[in-house]
C-alpha cells in the first residue's frame, strides 16, 4: 500500500499528460479539417500525388464572368437546328480482301513504337496537316469535336515547352510520382530530361474543350470530351504511323496550365497529351518489348 501510495501522484501526472496529447492532437484534426480553402477533394489530390492539377485549371484568360448569372451562361441545344438523315453506302470488300487488308493494317501498326529519338529532317508541314485531319475524324460525343490540335514548329517556343515540361517533370520523377512509379520506369531508361521537345521538327499538343462557346456567346455542352479527344489521339498515331512518322506519347503531369497560357489558349481547353513528331533518327533505339498475345486480350461469346 505504501509502494501504491508513493507512485499514485506520478501516475496522475501521466494520466493527464496522455489525456492533454489527446485532446490537442483531436483539437488539430479538427481544425485542419475545417480550415478554409481545404475541401475534401484537396485531401484526395494528398492521397494521389500525381493527379493531373490541369483537371483542377480556372485559370481564365478572358475576363470572368459574373457567377449570377452562371445559369444563362449555357446555351440550350434545341437552339441548334435538326440533322438532316442521309443514305450511307460505304465499299464493301470480298471477304478475301477484307483478311488481307485486316492483316496489312495489322502489320502496320505492329510496328509502332515509341520512339524518343526523333531526327530534326524537315517534315512536309502538308504531311502534318493531313493527319490531323483525319485524327479529326474520330467520334465524339453529340457530334461535339471536342479537340483543339496546336501544332509547334517554332524553335523558340519549342524550347519554352521544353523548359515547363522540364522543370515539372523533374519535381514529378523526385516528389510526385513515389518510388514503385520510378522504379517501373527504369527499364525504359527515361527521366525528366526531354531532348525531342527542342529536336523534333513539331510538337503536336492535343487540348481537350471541356465545353464549347455557340455563336451567341453561350456555352455548349460537350459530353464525353476526354474519351472523345483519347479516340482522336489513337486515330492520330495510326495516321502518323502510315505515313511513317514516329512520336512518343507525353502526358507531361501538371504541366497544362503553364502551356495553355503560353500557346494563349482559352479556359475551356486542358492539355491532354504532347506528342513530339518526326522522322526516327539514324541511331534511334526502342525498348525489347512483346505485346500480349490475341488470346490474352480477346474475348469472344
């Protein structure tokens, strides 16, 4: 009893240490969780550091407009006049010519790489014109084209590119991105340094318009615009595939608000991929890969 007697005083003084701990370290929580200008959504971007910040862009060229009057701001499709239906017949081919032609289109773009090597020979800028033409072709949703295509070839602004994908990409390799992501991308020996972005003979840099502006000034919905621009960019590197250009697909992380102002893009446009395009360069080099073979990603039922 008198052992208990001697430690009770200092037991208390732990007691209320361990309860004070608490209290302060609730007391934080909640006062960080309630600060202004968190929300929820910034606590998830913490969570993913390598969320695109571009999805998160207000950034406005043009003046602002008046938040009162945000509801009239967008326009009513049933302004825009009905389609008018017309017959489709496109050439139908034997069957014989339809393997054939299945298998040379296979052949083509079996070959397709990535190629981060690009030589600075002159491209036809017709060349370029025409396969963002077709890339332009692609699906979209409620027929809205969605896509916004800058093509660079100013060595001046190549190089500012460069400098912003750059100074990002290093803080993504170091910061951003966590140590498995750099780790899985080791094998393909590439980092934040961009050679292409000053070499290559243009820079193609796809925007996505996550609404479109009427004639009258008001906004148009535009559905399904990343899937839409994404179908595009695959129609694109077919086209540069056939005419035998090589790009390598760059997702340049948090980098499109920078570019957008610099290329004096609007508001309603985010950058959804970079695509520096050329020709190969005599010493270029790929990675060894195999791609999965059809039974591994075909289904048939």
């Amino acid at each position: 009893m008198a052992l208990l007697s001697v430690f009770t005083p200092v037991l208390a003084v732990v007691l209320c240490l361990v309860i004070g701990f608490v209290l302060v370290k609730s007391w934080d929580t909640e006062t960080t969780s309630t600060s202004p200008g968190k929300s929820k959504g910034a606590t998830k971007g913490e969570k993913r550091p390598w969320l695109d910040q571009d999805l998160q862009d207000d950034t406005e060229i043009t003046a602002k407009e008046d938040d009162d009057d945000a509801d009239d701001d967008w326009g009513d499709s049933a302004e825009e006049e009905n389609l008018t239906q017309l017959p489709y017949s496109p050439q139908r081919y034997p069957e014989e010519t339809m393997l054939q032609r299945s298998k040379e289109f296979y052949t083509l773009m079996n070959q397709r790489r990535s190629v981060r090597f690009i030589s600075p020979e002159p491209v036809p800028r017709e060349v370029i014109d025409n396969v963002i033409h077709t890339a332009g072709t692609a699906p979209s949703g409620a027929h809205t084209e969605p896509w916004t295509f800058v093509v660079v070839s100013d060595p001046d602004i190549k190089h500012q590119i460069r400098l912003i994908v750059e100074e990002e990409e290093e803080m993504n390799y170091r910061q951003r991105m966590g140590e498995k992501w750099v780790q899985d991308l080791a094998k393909f020996r590439t980092n934040w340094i961009k050679e292409y972005l000053d070499v290559a003979p243009y820079l193609i840099l796809i925007f996505k318009q996550t609404y479109g502006i009427l004639p009258n000034g008001k906004k148009k919905t535009h559905y399904y615009n990343e899937i839409s621009v994404s179908i595009s960019c695959g129609i694109l590197l077919a086209a540069l595939q056939n005419v035998g250009l090589v790009t390598v697909t760059s997702t340049p992380l948090n980098c499109g608000p920078k570019l957008r102002l610099l290329l004096k893009r609007p508001a309603n446009e985010k950058l959804l991929m970079l695509l520096p395009v050329g020709y190969p360069a005599t010493d270029a080099t790929v990675p060894d890969l195999k791609r999965k073979h059809l039974d591994d990603i075909l289904v048939h039922v």
